[in-house]
C-alpha cells in the first residue's frame, strides 16, 4: 500500500476515533469528517482543511478501500474498513489512530489518550502491540530515538512514510546543538560564576594600578 499524505491520514484517524467516542452518529457525514479533521482538540497539528481537501483525501483513501461509503442514509456517510485493510487488530487501529491525530507519543501518553478508543490494562500491553506493529515486514510505527531532556522515546506512525528520528551526539546534544534544561541551568551558573571573578580581577587590577600609579 502507498503511504498515505497526512491529510488522508488525519481523516482515518477521525473516523476510527468517532467510531468509539460518538457510535450514535457513526458513520460520519461529510461535515462532520470536516469538522473531526479540524478541530482544536486532541489533534497536533491543528489543521484548516476545506471541504473540498478532505473529498480529495476521502477519495484517496477509497482507492485503497480504507474508506468507503455507507448506503442506510440519505445523506452520504463515511466509515473506515482499517482493521481489515491492514490486517491488524481493534487494539493496534485504536494506537494508529491515535498517533495520526496526535502525533509521535510515548506508551505512556498512548495508553492514556486511547482510553476512549481501547482500555488498555497498563504500559507494557501498549508496548506489545506497538512492538508487533513495528516487527511487521513493513513496519506501520517506529520508535525514535529519545530526545535530550525526554525521560522516555515517544513511538511515531509510518503509514504517511518515513519520519525524522531525533539524532543525539555524546555529550547529550543533538545535531542541532540544543542542550538540555539541567545542562542550560549549568551553563548560566557558569556564566554568573565566570561574570563575577573577571569583575574581581578588574577590580583588583584598578587597584593595584593607583598605588603604582599608573593610569
């Protein structure tokens, strides 16, 4: 399958993510997919799709059957076929959808933001699913690297292609020589301690300089 763009992506993810958290009104319309694309909440980034963008990536998405039309209504509605496509579980489409709506996380931020979606027991089950996801002979997330100043790697989905993994050097900074709070703190005491002795050296310099009398 061809990876997806992130606007496609962002409709899967609402359809999956509407499918639990409002059943009563799943499957969804057109405005309804606009606004779920669009909102301001629980979505990194927040996007302005036109309804004619979203058609565009509804139709995308049709062509690899992840998303096709429902036929009980008047009004055209919309529903996601993901577990099937990709041939995992409820469990892994609940984590895929979370990760295109929000973007990279840790197992921790995972478990917590698909309560709605699947309660998952505890951390470690999260991390077994995400550890089959990345195993697969086209691997659907990836871990990446922990970033300086981050206690724990966040995991990102592959189904939009490759993603830019953070890349720490030794001596904890990355390639954009960023630094760490704590190293950023011991910087500036450094600064403030290095500030204070060269005005003592002036001073005494001034001093010694009066009484040989010279200027």
């Amino acid at each position: 399958m061809r990876h997806l763009t992130p606007l496609e992506a962002r409709v899967l993810g609402v359809l999956v993510e509407k499918q639990s958290t409002v059943p009563d009104t799943y499957p969804l319309s057109l405005n309804a997919l606009l606004a779920g694309c669009n909102q301001k909440t629980a979505r990194h980034p927040v996007i302005e799709a036109t309804e004619a963008e979203v058609l565009t990536a509804i139709d995308g998405l049709k062509g690899l059957s992840l998303v096709f039309e429902g036929s009980s209504s008047r009004v055209v509605k919309f529903e996601h076929n993901t577990a099937r496509v990709l041939h995992v579980p409820s469990q892994a489409v609940a984590l895929l959808a979370v990760l295109m709506l929000r973007g990279p996380q840790t197992a921790a931020e995972l478990r917590l933001n698909c309560e709605r979606l699947h309660r998952f027991a505890d951390i470690s089950s999260v991390e077994g699913f995400l550890d089959e996801l990345a195993a697969k002979a086209e691997p659907m997330v990836v871990k990446l690297n922990r970033a300086p100043g981050e206690r724990e790697a966040r995991w990102a989905q592959l189904l939009c292609g490759e993603v830019t993994q953070p890349a720490v050097r030794a001596g904890g900074l990355d390639e954009g020589g960023s630094v760490t709070a704590g190293e950023l703190s011991a910087l500036r005491n450094e600064q403030t301690r290095l500030s204070t002795e060269v005005a003592e050296l002036k001073a005494l310099v001034q001093r010694l300089a009066r009484e040989l009398g010279v200027e």
